[in-house]
C-alpha cells in the first residue's frame, strides 16, 4: 500500500546575493580616486538628482624622496580629465562591463580584474576567489573563461603557457604545432631542439619559424595596458606627511575626490506635481539611489583612510629612512587592527597611491613577509630582498649568469640572513628562470 504524507523542514543556509548595490560597493573599492570620479559622473547623468562636482586634477609638487614636508599641497600642473580612464584598472573594469553582462558574473568579473598583476596574470587560486565571493569555485572558472576573451590577448591567464595559448586563435594553421612548443617549453628551457623537433614533428628551419613566432607573443599582456601609466602618472590618492608637532597624518586627496550632492528639494518638488504612482515610484528610486552612492563613497573614503592610517603607522621607519627600513607586513596584520576581511585590505590596497617623502607608492608596496636580518629582532622586507635579488640578475652579465649560491653569499655578506632555496623561491615568483636556464636562454637568443 502507497503512504503518501506531507512534512516540513526548517534549514538555514548561507549565500550571497549580488545585488546591484553589492556590484557598485565592490567596484567602488577597487577605483582610484580618479576613476571614482569618472564612475562617479556616469552615475550622475542617468539620475537627476545626483549632482557630482569633479575636481581640478593637479600633480604634487614633487615625486622624489625629498618632498617637502611642510607643504603637502598641489602645483597647478593638471592633467586631461579624460587621461582617468586610460589607467590599468579602468581598462580592465571597462571590459568587464562590455564582457559580462549578468549581475552576479560582473560581481565576480570585479573580483578577478582586481586580483590581477600589472603584468595580466592572475596567480590568485580561483578556490581562495570562490571562497571569498561565498559561490562554488566553477562559477569563478567559468566567468574567467569568458574575460579570457578581452583584449590584449593573453589578460586573465594563470599561467605562462596559458598565456601564450590564448594568443594562438584555434583557427590559425599553425595553431598545433604552437600548442605542442607551448605544452613543452621546458624543452626550450634546457636547448633540447633536436627533442622539440622530433614532437612537433617538423624541420630545423619550421622549427626556427616557429620560434621566431613564439618570441611574437606577449608574455605580460597586461603591461600593455599599462602604457603611459606608471607611478607616478596620476596624482596620488592619499598624503602622508609629518607635521609640525611632529605627528604623522594621512588624509584623502581632496583634489582628486568627487564631491557627491544630493537634490532632496528637486526631488520634494517634484513629488508635488506627480499623479501617477510610477512617475512617484522613479523619484523615489532615483533618490534612494543618489543617497545610497553618496552613503558608499563615504564609507569607501573611510575605509581607505583608516587602512592607510595603520599602513603609516607600521611603516613609519620606510617613510623616515627609506626602503632599507622596509618593515615586514602582511594583509592580515592590517585586517584584524582596522577590523577588516582581507579580501578587503587587498581590494583597497591595489587600487590606492599615497604619497609619502618616499614618492607616490602604491599601498601594495608596503606590504611584504620578514627575512631574518643580523642585529634586528624584526628581520628585513622580503620586498626588499626581493628587489635585491632580481637586481643582482639584471646586472649580470650573459655569458656568466649568477647563481643561487652567489646571490645568497652577496647578501649573506651585507648582513641578510637567507638561504639558497629562499632566493630560488623569489626567481620563481619573479618568473626568473635559474642561472642554467638563463644561460640557455641567452644562447638561444643568438641563434634565433
């Protein structure tokens, strides 16, 4: 006998939501001042009771590291207006806007562009991505499939090879045997020809055309959005300076930041004359609209300030003496003294430029792991290290490239106290092939 019956269950579950407003307060902190302000106006021309007065862009009076203290204001040297959306970041939103067209596909669209070296690659894990944004790791995938559309080919790539292979349409003839060289660069790496040809499957002088093709391609897309903006190509967002009580501040640019008005009394006039309760329904949505953006950006401005403020604070010593005084730091540090998620910190920090007597840096730069130094119990900046290292390698000469062993010794001779496998690990998180590699590659050059 069939027993039919009824029952209720009660569960809770945790989403998010991607709301229009959710998509505005992410974009919102991943915009520079500058860029505020653009968002900002196109904002405003679709609501009549948002009014946005833009500021007079100026440069400071000087980017080295002997800014004046005393004198944290700007020099009339302005720049174009429209110059804002030529930045790295506004190309990279622009195309998340014209690729993605769903609501919660941008919110993730959002994520991803911010997450993205100044070279094009993303090395953030998609699963850390998906963990941050509360939605399953193969709905991230699939809106990055999507970017990996945007142009310079290559954008949005995980990987070198990944990048290489989004810049060989499949419907280019030679699109095999580029995907076998691609699929096998270690090959390359090591001067293994002869192997090369044999899977490619190919003469010597295909090979060589093959590879003439290969160095055509563009390894970091992304800097090619980046053209005609390096820091410090715009004002900064942020200052940071020592008063004359000798106290650090940080403050907002004020000549960069839009100026957000809300018409309440267009909108209470307005009301009076309106019968219909749709034209009601549009003034009320406009208005709640105008006061919710304006509500945003003030809470976007606080956040950064307060995120600056610790990132001073920290790293006062940088700011005094320079970058040998580089404190170790990490986003976490910062989250949990602000109050914050990191996903946050990192959001607002990659958007960021404050100028300090240091120059204009962006906020990223302040942040790095600690290297035991002799005669300091904090250590040194990885950063530092780090820019030591690829330094060392820049200098060196083609035919006698450097070793692990005599980078470590040089440093370990000024007082770094850091291993081989450790200068290894910056090469490889640099894309610095090892001094083999290197010598390899600089002979491959003569040849080709």
């Amino acid at each position: 006998m069939l027993n039919i019956s009824i029952s209720t269950n009660i569960s809770q579950n945790q989403s998010l939501v991607f709301t229009p407003q959710l998509q505005q307060a992410i974009k919102l902190l991943l915009l520079n001042n500058i860029e505020l302000s653009s968002y900002a106006e196109s904002i405003a021309e679709e609501n009549p009771f948002l009014e946005i007065d833009l500021p007079e862009v100026r440069m400071p009076a000087s980017q080295g590291a002997n800014v004046a203290q005393k004198n944290s204001e700007f020099d009339p040297i302005s720049l174009l207006p429209d110059k804002a959306g030529e930045s790295f970041g506004a190309r990279l939103f622009a195309q998340v806007d014209d690729t993605l067209k769903d609501q919660a596909e941008r919110a993730i669209g959002y994520a991803l562009a911010s997450h993205l070296d100044p070279t094009g690659w993303l090395t953030t894990p998609l699963s850390l991505l998906a963990q941050n944004l509360n939605v399953e790791e193969k709905y991230v995938a699939a809106v990055l499939s999507k970017l990996q559309r945007a142009e310079p080919t290559g954008l949005f790539a995980r990987d070198l090879s990944e990048c290489l292979s989004l810049q060989i349409p499949t419907t280019d003839l030679d699109h095999t045997s580029m995907g076998i060289i691609i699929a096998n660069l270690a090959l390359l790496e090591r001067g293994l020809l002869n192997e090369m040809r044999r899977k490619v499957g190919c003469s010597a002088d295909e090979l060589r055309y093959f590879l003439r093709r290969l160095r055509g391609l563009n390894p970091k897309p992304g800097l090619a959005l980046s053209e005609g903006d390096q820091a410090p190509i715009r004002a900064p967002d942020l200052l940071t300076a020592k008063g004359p009580n000798g106290e650090w501040f940080v403050k907002l640019n004020g000549s960069t930041l839009p100026i957000i008005k809300v018409d309440e009394a267009a909108g209470q006039r307005v009301r009076k004359f309106l019968k219909l309760e749709i034209d009601q329904i549009y003034v009320r949505e406009n208005l709640g609209n105008a006061r919710w953006l304006k509500r945003a950006i003030a809470q976007r401005n606080e956040t950064s300030i307060k995120v600056a403020a610790e990132i001073v604070r920290i790293q006062l010593p940088f700011l005094e003496h320079g970058i040998k005084h580089m404190r170790p730091l990490k986003l976490k540090t910062i989250a949990e003294a602000v109050g914050l998620h990191e996903s946050t910190i990192s959001r607002v920090t990659s958007a960021l430029m404050i100028q300090t007597p240091q120059g204009t840096l962006p906020l990223k730069t302040f942040f790095s792991n600690a290297i035991e130094l002799n005669g300091s119990d904090e250590g040194a900046s990885a950063r530092m290290v780090r820019e030591k290292v690829r330094t060392l390698i820049g200098q060196e000469v083609p035919i006698k490239p450097l070793s692990d062993e005599f980078i470590m010794q040089k440093l370990n001779s000024e007082g770094l106290s850091i291993a081989r496998r450790t200068i290894a690990k910056y090469r490889k998180l640099d894309k610095i092939p090892s001094s083999c590699q290197r010598r390899r590659n600089y002979q491959l050059q003569a040849t080709m």
